[in-house]
C-alpha cells in the first residue's frame, strides 16, 4: 500500500507506470463485471491457400464490444484474462461459438475449412482439457479434423510432458495443432519433434521486415525450408501488400494470412466471401443442395 511505504517512496513511482497499473487495474474490474455472451463476439480472419488464393479456412479472433469507449484489443485483455482466471469462460466461448459457425458453414456446403482457435497456457493444464474439446465437438457435430488449436512456443515448453499428454489425446481424434507467432519464442527446436504439431505460423514481424530486411527475409526461407523437410504446413502471418505476397510464395508458403486479402470479419460476411470464392473457384456447381 503506498501509504504504509512513507510519502517519499510514494513520489518515487513514476507516473507512467502508476498509469499503467490504473489502466490494468479497469481492464480487470471491467472484465470481472462483463457478460461473456453478451459482451463479447467473434471475428474470422480468412486464411487462403498461398497458390490458388482460395480460402482454405480461417482463425477465430475475440473481440469486446464496450460501447462507447474506445476498444480494446485481445493483446490487452488477454493477459489479464489470463492472470485472473477469467479466460476459461473467454475461451470456451471462443471455441463454442467456433465450432458452432463454422459446423454450419460447412453445412452449407461451404467447405472443406478449417478453424484455428487460440489457446491460452492454463487451458492446456487443465487436466480434462483434451474431453473437453471433443465434448464440445460432439455437442456442435464439428468433424475433428476442421479444427485447429493455435498455441505459442511459451505455451507449449514450461510443461511440455503435459503439453503432449493433451496435445497427443487431441491429435488422435484428428484435431490439428498449430505453433503460432512461430520464431519469437524459444530457440530450441527440440520440442517439434516431440509434440504432434502440423502447422507453423510464422510470425508477423518477419513477414512485415522480409522484403526490405535481408536478415528477415533469410529467417523465413529458413523457417519455410524447416517446415518443409519436417513434412508440416506453413502459414505466412501478417501479409499487408503485394509485395509481401510474392514474397511469402516466392518462400514457399503453404497459405497466407493478412490485411492484403482479407480482415477479421463478422460471420455473416465469412458467409458471404465463402460463397463468392466457392463460385470463383468453380466449386459451387459440385455441391449438393444445402441441407434443410
Ligand atoms: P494471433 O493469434 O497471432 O492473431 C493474429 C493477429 O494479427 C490478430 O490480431 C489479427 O487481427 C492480426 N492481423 C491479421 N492480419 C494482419 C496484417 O496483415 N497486419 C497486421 N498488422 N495484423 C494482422 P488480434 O485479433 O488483435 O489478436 C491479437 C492476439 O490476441 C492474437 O494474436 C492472439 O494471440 C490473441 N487472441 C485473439 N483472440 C484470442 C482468443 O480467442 N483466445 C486467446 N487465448 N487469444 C486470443
Ligand atoms: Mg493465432
Ligand atoms: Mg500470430
Ligand atoms: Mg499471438
């Protein structure tokens, strides 16, 4: 308590730091008094196939929606979310309404998709994690093998005999497992081969330095090359313009995520942009007619 630490030490602090232990402090009581279904939606960011540009699937992205103020964004409330527990009900609201939407776009005829969701380090220590998901899967009638779990090197080494208990349950029911931000974490890369891992994301900020920076742009071939001769797929994150397109499928990535092709968008308009790259892609005409 600053009382209790003398009036000196109570000047000392700087304002700075005060400011953000206040801002911290908001986002936690605001969280702590949030209705999760009604205060918060999820967005989908169009992932495509880096040859074909057809959208192969998408990510599901949380949002807040506080009226009236200005938002804040899961990088933000994410971390204290995690701290204070509160991200069990985030994330299996996430992953509920997920696996619902995309269940029914794929229902639609709309597939085949795939839907990564985010995790965050305490679901995978939750020790019924793994039936969890597949109650959920049972429960909305997603195939396994359209869901993908998205989680960051840091996430996955601190306890890895745990991780790959859960992560080796979930991949035997056919759910993919993919290393996002992949490059920021850890260095080593011992861990690739001990956990089932299809997908590497690689991070943003390479994809963003690569064509100027010749440093960035050897580290994403590397990364890609990597992929490749370990048999896994490899998304470029982050891809804003042509020029970092070119780049991305110049270095051999499988699939392209990013501001270039498409923004976190709303269900509906995932509908939509689905059905416009199914009929551009000639798909459309194979399909049968959309169930009842
Ligand atoms: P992430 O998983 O790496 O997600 C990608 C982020 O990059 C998203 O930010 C997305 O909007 C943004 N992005 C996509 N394309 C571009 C681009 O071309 N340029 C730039 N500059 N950014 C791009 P968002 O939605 O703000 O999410 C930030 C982070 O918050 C996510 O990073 C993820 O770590 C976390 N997050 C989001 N939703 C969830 C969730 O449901 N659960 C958990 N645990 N974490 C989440
Ligand atoms: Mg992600
Ligand atoms: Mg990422
Ligand atoms: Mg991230």
């Amino acid at each position: 308590h600053a009382k209790s630490c003398g009036k000196n030490t109570y000047r000392f602090y700087s304002r700075k730091l005060n400011t953000r232990a206040q801002k911290r402090l908001e986002i936690e009581n605001a969280l702590r008094s949030a209705n999760v279904e009604k205060d918060f939606y999820v967005l989908y960011q169009p992932i495509h196939d880096a040859k074909t540009q057809r959208i192969s699937g998408f990510e599901a992205l949380i949002r807040w929606n506080q009226e009236g103020s200005v938002p804040i964004g899961p990088d933000q409330f994410i971390p204290v979310a995690e701290e204070t527990g509160i991200i069990f009900a985030l994330s299996e609201f996430v992953l509920r309404t997920a696996c619902r939407e995309t269940q029914y776009l794929l229902k639609e005829g709309l597939g085949p998709l795939r839907v990564a969701v985010n995790l965050s380090a305490q679901q995978l220590y939750q020790k019924d994690f793994a039936d969890r998901v597949q109650r959920m899967l049972r429960e909305t009638g997603l195939p396994p093998a359209a869901l993908e779990l998205e989680l960051t090197e840091s996430t996955l080494i601190p306890n890895i005999r745990q991780t790959a208990r859960v992560l080796q349950q979930l991949n035997k029911e056919g759910i993919r497992i993919a290393i996002d931000d992949f490059g920021t974490g850890y260095s080593s890369l011992n861990y690739l081969h001990r956990l089932p891992i299809q997908t590497l994301k690689i991070d943003k900020s390479f994809i963003q330095d690569a064509p100027d920076s010749k440093l960035a742009g050897n580290l994403v071939a590397t990364m890609s090359m990597l992929a490749q001769n370990l048999g896994k797929r490899i998304v470029a994150e982050g891809v804003e313009n042509l020029e970092q397109f070119e780049f991305a499928l110049e270095k051999h990535c499988d699939e392209i995520q990013g501001f270039y092709f498409n923004s976190p968008v709303n269900h509906e308009t995932l509908y939509k942009l689905l059905k416009e790259d199914r009929i551009q892609h000639g798909a459309m005409s194979q399909l049968p007619p959309a169930p009842t």
